[in-house]
C-alpha cells in the first residue's frame, strides 16, 4: 500500500473523531437508567470490595461482570463534564482505526490498492450507526467492547488473506482477477484474535455470540482440500479465547463459590442455583416471534422502529443488508468464487447478525458488526457491479439514503449549569452520608445514590428474588445495632410498604422518618425504621404541605399523587383522586384537615370526598370519608375525620376525589387536555388529642 493510500485512509479518522467529540458534548451528561442503576455503582463496589458487604443491591444486574464500569466510575467521580465524557469517548473511538484497518485489507482483495472514493464512501457507510453514535460518551459498554471484535475480525480477515492461495485484481475492474499470490505469513495473529473475542464475552456476556461467529465464519470460509491446516487455526483460536475469557473468570469463580452458578442468576434452568428461581432468564421484549414479524423490523427500521430498543433508532442499513445479502452471493456464482477473505468477513456479519436476531434481538448488543455494515455493503457491491465509476454512484445513492433517514437514539442527557464533579446533580442530606446503616433499597434506578453514602453501610436490594430476600432478612437479624433505612425513588412510594413487609416490615409494627432529596432525574427518600410504639410522636406530627414551594416534602409524607405541574398560585389536580400518602398510619385519633384552594368549571359547589384510606391489600379502599365543597376561588375549606373507630387497618393515605374531572379543552378554553378539578394552594392535617 502506497504511502498517500495510508494517509488517504487514516485521515478518515480525524473528522469523524471530531464531530464525535462535539457530538458529545452538546449533548450534555450522561444519565442513561443502567447508569442510574448499576454502572456507576458496580465500578464502585469492584473497587471498594463491596461483593463481601451488599446482596443484589442494584438487582439482577449487581452479578454481571463490574469490570467494565470502573473506567465509568472513575471518570464520573474524579473529572467534570465533558472531561468526563470525552475519556470514556476516546476509547470507544478506537473501533475507527480499526475500521480503516479491516477497510485496507477488504479493498486490497477488491482491487483497491489506492484509497479510493468506494473505500471512503463504504467507510462513512459504516459509521453511519446510529447505536455506536447514541452510546458516545456514555457508560453503556457495548461500544466500549466493539474494538475487541473488530481487533479479532482484522486479525481473522489478514489470517485468511495470508492463508489464501488466490490473487488480487489491481486492474480497473472491481472483480478478481489476476495478479500476483499472497505469500503465507505466521498465524500468530489467531491466537490473540480468539484473546480477543474471549475476553470479550468475559466482560459482556452477550458478545459471545460474534465469537460463535468468528469461529463459524473461519470453519466454513476454509477450503475442504486445507482441512488440517483449518483445523489447526480453529483449535488455536479456541485456545486464545479460552485464555482470553480466563483474564475475567475470576468474576465467575466468585459467583460459582458464593451463588452456586459461574453465570448467576441467569441460565439457572441449567446450573439450578438455590438462591433464584429455576429458569432461563429472558427478556421477552426483544424477541421476534416469527419471520414475518423480523421482516416488519426491518422495514421499519428504515424510517424508525422501538422493537428491539426501549427508544425508537432508524437504520436503513439493515434491511439493504438483509436484501442484497441473497442477490449479491447468488450473481456472485457467475464470477467465481467470492474468495476466502471476503467470504470470511462476510459469513463473520451474516452469522452474528442471524444469532443477535435469534438469541438476543436488543440494538444495542449488535454495535459490532452495526459498525461493519458499510463495509458489507461494499462487499456484497462487487459482486453485483463491475465498474468503479458504478460502485461509487450505487454507493453514493446507499448513503444518502442511510443518511437520510438516520435517527440517534437518545438514552437520557442533561446540560450541567457549571462543571462540577457531580454527575448526577445529587443533593444528598449531609447527616445521612455522616453514619453507616443497613440500606433496603427499594425499586429503580438507585445504585448511583450508594457510593454517596457511608463507607461502613451495607446495601441490599429488596425483591431481586424470594430467596435473596431471605438473605437479607438473615444479614438484617446479624447486624441488630446497625439502624436500618429505606433508599427509595419518590415515584415508588405507592409501593414502600408492600415491598418492605418482604423483609419482614409493616406499618402496624414500625414508622419511618424520611429525609427527601433530588438529583437531575427525579426525587428520592431515605427512611429510617423504628418500632411504632417507639415513634408515636411521627404519626401524631402535623402535615403541612404549600404547594406553590418549591420544598421537598415533610418526613412524614412520601408523595402526593394526582397533582398536575406546579404553577406559582399552586397545583390543579388532574384525574379523578388525587392522594397524599404518608410514612405512617394515622394516630386513632380525631384529625382536622384544612385545604386551601378552588373547584375548577362544573366542579364548582359539587361534593368532593375527603377519605382516608389504606395501603395495605386487605384493606384497601376508603375506610372513613366526608364531602368538601369548594368555590370557584381560592377559600379555606375544613373537615375532621374521626379515625377513633378501633379498625385494625392501617390507614395511612388521604384522599380525595373529584366529582367531574374536565379539560379546559372540553369547555372550549384552550388546547389544554388535563382533567382538572381542584385547585390546591396548601393542604394541613393535624391529629387531636
């Protein structure tokens, strides 16, 4: 290869690493949900020896191998934004040299010993994927491990091409043709290829199919005459992978001794551990339930489809692959032979691409060979056409398509107001990071909150599975002078005290006291638990709530329900009932409620039901209730409950329901379709001795 055809195709990569870099940048921080829920996390307990403290704190996810996150981790705790960003962007980079690398080595058994027009448009072809471009300066590890696979895949396409007794065309054909033989060069290179995909599927299991495929491809591109030699080659990579995954089995020898399953918790139908239910893991959102409904994938693909993503991409790529994959190879057989390289490189994506679609059908898992379709493309091109000039316009037109229709993914980005080594905007009471605790923590993305406190605390994530809870029900009995709390999303307070009886809580038995908190995302709360007969003084508290602040709530309540946004008078209430639910039960006491606010259109002077209700399952629903009126202005309205009636039920939700919720869009005052009701400015509630 001549010196300006090496400049011509590392040039490439300079503005495509630029864009990519200012790409990231303005889209902001990162705050995608895994990172949220076990990325940050898992790179800290990796490094802090966590696994010996904390059981499944961030759920199933909290056994997948940690070693991936601590490059995240490390940056998000020590660097700001977009410093941040762009060290983890620089590493997933490194799949463009490698592109340039595989590019060389296709172009040269195409004829392309110069860097041509073809060769540059099937780069940019290739680049134009929207998953790789949407995980940019993200956690996610997908991209993060693509250059591993293409590594192998440039080690596999030389090894084939060395091992290859045909010729390469330098005429102006795009053909084979006849030209000078490739000598025979030493193999080494099969061994660190199969190092490669091995260590790859040690840190993300899901790559282990592109090694399924690589040793697919090598078996069947081999000729039948060189059986030996193609049996030597599938042998040393087996052993490369071997040694390959063995740099990260440490992570599954800890899961075998500690869990009973080197791969716990998922295929358990196999190893049957006795800590989760007996199955085969899988998440039947990404599963293609026939072949029509994979070709309705690939047609939508073209202009945007959330089949196998939790967010809409479009991709037209797949379905020009999956069209001309046929074609190409079948007018290939007027030819001659496609040649080992490029049959290799080709059965490489085609197997991949049929095993992701089969076993896991998630985007994401399939960045690797996404990153090779360009190249594909181009491959599949010369066997349909014979002319440069023809190559370069057919892959012209694929590219304006594919660009035309391009959609990036967005997995969760905010624009930080200053740089700060804060990447989550967490605004966490200092006096709860100050002492250590056993920590329950209850749904949802949490696991980045957990670094934030103590050192000393323990971190166990509640109805990960029946027998893990029994786990965390033994470890609460063992450290009885460790207080323990409650770590929970505020969008799961509905939820708190089902999830905790798990564990052996309930709100006749104990009380909790709750310290609210925000991050860029959402609001949370850490509750303390004590005995109820104990913590009298928590349910007897007044609650009072100015809905027009914009404070946290009172410890004493974990959410208010039904609400729409807030406005600086207050905030109108949008469906049907709107609740306030509270840490604790009601004192069995009289309670006077006090509500400021107004009835919204033909809610004016109609009864709306004051209730006070119950969390628990065997007695939900209104146990007490008296009607509110309101007018069409702001006035105080007040009512007592009497909740002295000697019921066991715990009733720890107040409630109220509106009579006829109406749209301003319903009465012709706007485009405004909330069903509003009752205009709150401040509620109060008050037990009386």
């Amino acid at each position: 290869m001549s010196h300006k055809a090496a400049v011509g195709r590392w040039i490439f990569i300079l503005p495509v690493a630029l864009l990519a870099l200012v790409f990231v940048y303005r889209r902001g921080q990162d705050q995608n949900w895994d990172l949220q829920n076990y990325h940050y996390y898992a790179g800290y307990a990796l490094l802090n020896g966590r696994q010996l403290t904390d059981l499944a704190a961030t759920g199933i996810q909290s056994f997948l191998n940690p070693l991936s996150n601590v490059l995240v981790y490390l940056s998000l705790s020590h660097l700001s934004f977009p410093a941040s960003a762009w060290v983890i962007t620089l590493l997933q980079l490194l799949s463009l040299p490698l592109l340039v690398m595989i590019s060389t080595q296709l172009g040269g058994r195409l004829g392309s010993e110069r860097f041509s027009v073809a060769e540059l448009l099937a780069l940019c072809l290739s680049v134009l994927a929207p998953l790789w471009w949407s995980e940019l300066g993200t956690s996610f590890s997908s991209s993060l491990t693509a250059p591993l696979m293409l590594g192998a895949l440039y080690l596999g396409v030389r090894s084939s091409l060395a091992d290859s007794a045909e010729t390469i065309a330098v005429d102006g054909n795009v053909g084979i043709g006849h030209a000078r033989q490739l000598p025979r060069t030493h193999d080494y290179g099969i061994w660190l290829a199969g190092g490669l995909l091995g260590f790859a599927a040690g840190l993300k299991l899901t790559n282990a199919l592109f090694a399924i495929g690589f040793v697919a491809a090598l078996a069947c591109s081999a000729p039948l005459h060189d059986w030996r030699r193609s049996g030597v080659l599938l042998i040393k990579t087996g052993i490369g992978m071997f040694v390959g995954f063995g740099l990260t089995a440490w992570w599954n020898v800890y899961l075998l001794q500690v869990w009973d399953s080197p791969l716990f918790p998922w295929y358990n139908g196999l190893f049957k551990s006795p800590y989760f239910d007996t199955g085969n893991f899988r998440d039947m959102r990404w599963y293609f339930a026939s072949l029509a409904e994979f070709v309705r994938f690939l047609v939508d693909a073209v202009t945007g489809s959330g089949k196998t993503s939790e967010v809409a991409f479009a991709d037209a790529r797949l379905l020009l692959l999956v069209l001309m994959a046929p074609l190409a190879l079948g007018i290939k057989k007027r030819y001659g032979e496609l040649g080992r390289p490029l049959l290799f490189f080709m059965l490489f994506v085609m197997v991949s691409f049929v095993l992701w679609a089969r076993m896991f059908a998630y985007q994401r898992y399939l960045i690797p060979i996404e990153l090779l379709f360009g190249l594909a493309l181009w491959v599949l091109l010369s066997c349909v056409v014979r002319s440069r000039k023809a190559m370069t316009l057919s892959l012209g037109l694929i590219l304006a398509l594919a660009a035309a229709t391009f959609k990036i993914p967005d997995w969760g980005h905010v624009r930080p107001a200053q740089p700060q080594v804060n990447a989550f905007g967490l605004s966490l009471p200092p006096a709860l990071a100050a002492t250590p605790a056993q920590y329950l923590v209850l749904s949802s993305p949490l696991g980045f909150i957990l670094p934030f406190l103590h050192p000393d605390s323990r971190f166990y994530g509640v109805q990960t599975a029946p027998q893990i809870d029994a786990l965390i029900r033994a470890a609460l009995a063992a450290q009885p002078n460790l207080p323990v709390r409650v770590l929970s999303a505020r969008s799961n307070a509905a939820h708190l005290w089902n999830q905790l009886q798990q564990v052996g809580f309930t709100p006749l038995h104990d009380a909790l006291a709750c310290s609210h908190f925000r991050s860029y995302f959402e609001q949370y709360m850490i509750c303390g638990i004590t005995p109820r007969q104990s913590a009298t003084g928590l349910a007897a508290a007044p609650v009072e709530i100015d809905l027009r602040s914009k404070d946290l709530l009172p410890p004493t309540v974990l959410d208010v329900l039904g609400l729409s946004a807030q406005e600086n008078w207050g905030r109108w209430s949008d469906g049907r009932t709107v609740k306030l639910l509270l840490a604790n039960c009601l004192p069995a006491s009289k309670l006077d409620i006090s509500i400021r606010g107004r009835a919204f259109g033909p809610n004016v002077g109609q009864p709306v039901q004051l209730g006070l209700e119950s969390t628990t399952p065997d007695a939900a629903g209104a146990v007490i209730n008296t009607p509110l009126f309101f007018a069409g202005d702001d006035r105080d309205v007040s009512a007592s409950l009497d909740n002295r009636g000697g019921t066991a039920a715990c009733l720890n939700i107040l409630s109220l329901t509106i009579p006829k919720p109406t749209s301003p869009a319903q009465l012709g005052l706007g485009a405004d379709n909330r069903a509003l009701g009752l205009g709150m400015v401040r509620l109060t509630l008050k037990a009386v001795p």
